[in-house]
C-alpha cells in the first residue's frame, strides 16, 4: 500500500500519517521540507536584485532536490505512508511563480508530479482546519495565515483533481475532526473489508 498525504499546513496530515504507517506497518516518509521552508522563507531587500535572484535559483533547486530524494526512496520502498507528497512541492513552485520564460521548468515541475504521483495508490487530503500550534512536528514554523493557508489547500485540491484519477483521491469532510473519525473514513476507502474497525 502507498498512501500520500497533502494540503495546507496545520490540519493534522503528519498525525494521520503516523496512524496509518502504524495500522498498515509502513515505513513512514516523513515530509522533510526544512530545505524548501528555508529557501523559500529566505527574504531578499527591496532593490536587491542578485539576492532575489539568488532566492529564485534556490527556492527551484529545493523543489527539485526535494523529488529527487522522494523518487529514491519511493524506489526503496514498495509499501509507505508518505507525509507530504510532490503535490505539496508543485503548488509551491506555483504560488512563487518559479518558472522560466517559456514556461518549460513548470512544465517539467508538473510531469515529475504526475509521474511520483503515478506510483502511489491513493493521495489523502484531510480538511482545512485552523490550528493554534504554531511548529509542526520537526520544528518547522507553520503559516498563521488562514488566508494562505485556504490558498495552499485550495492548490492542492486543484492540482490532485487534475493529476489523479478521481478513484484515487481521497478528501476527508470537514465533519470528520477527531483522528479516530479520519482514520475511519480512509480505511474504508483502501481497506474496505477492514471497514475502519
């Protein structure tokens, strides 16, 4: 089994995650966004032209370092939970409008995705849910923002509609807030004659 988790930040995806590895004994891909986080939060003055130019170059070779260490271990391991997946890289690249002039690096950006995306069973998105943490689990500082954080799962919703086959997706209702009530509602989508129990 491969399940990928996306959306905005804050609503409980690396929680689901380690419930599921867990139930389905799976090694668990931790998100492993401290390079992103970095070089997208890394701030050029105004009228600095090299150093916004330098954040740009950075900011692309994280997302493509990013899923290049996600395509080696999705080589290493048959069966994962993954805690973030591409999804979250591509919508990103997209919101920081990363792409060259003929708009061939996005191109490539979306292809890659497809491609990581190809390989899994199922992308679970939990519901947008505002929270008071400010650091996830590996000290990564979260957007308080819930107009950027509505954006993120806005994009991720979007991308995985037009990267996956419907059968594939699986969102959790807004309804559906303790981890017993999530857990419940994707095991009986992948696991059917578990029935959640």
């Amino acid at each position: 089994m491969r399940l990928s988790l996306t959306g905005a930040a804050g609503i409980g995806k690396t929680t689901l995650a380690r419930a599921l590895a867990a139930r389905f004994k799976a090694p668990l891909l931790g998100e492993n966004f401290g390079g992103i986080v970095s070089a997208f939060n890394a701030e050029a003055r105004p009228g600095d032209e090299v150093a916004r130019v330098r954040r740009r170059a950075n900011c692309r070779a994280a997302c493509l370092d990013w899923l290049r260490q996600r395509e080696s271990q999705y080589l290493a391991h048959p069966g994962f939970i993954e805690d973030r997946c591409a999804i979250d890289v591509l919508f990103r690249w997209l919101l920081e409008n990363l792409s060259d002039a003929d708009n061939g690096e996005t191109q490539r950006m979306i292809e890659l995705t497809r491609a990581l995306l190809a390989t899994t069973d199922f992308v679970v998105i939990p519901p947008l849910a505002l929270t008071e943490q400010v650091q996830n689990e590996e000290g990564l500082v979260r957007v308080g923002s819930f107009s950027r954080l509505f954006r993120a799962q806005s994009l991720a919703l979007g991308i995985a509609g037009q990267l996956l086959e419907p059968s594939r997706l699986i969102v959790i209702p807004d309804d559906r807030q303790t981890l017993e009530e999530r857990m419940r509602f994707v095991l009986i989508r992948v696991a059917p004659d578990e029935r959640g129990e």
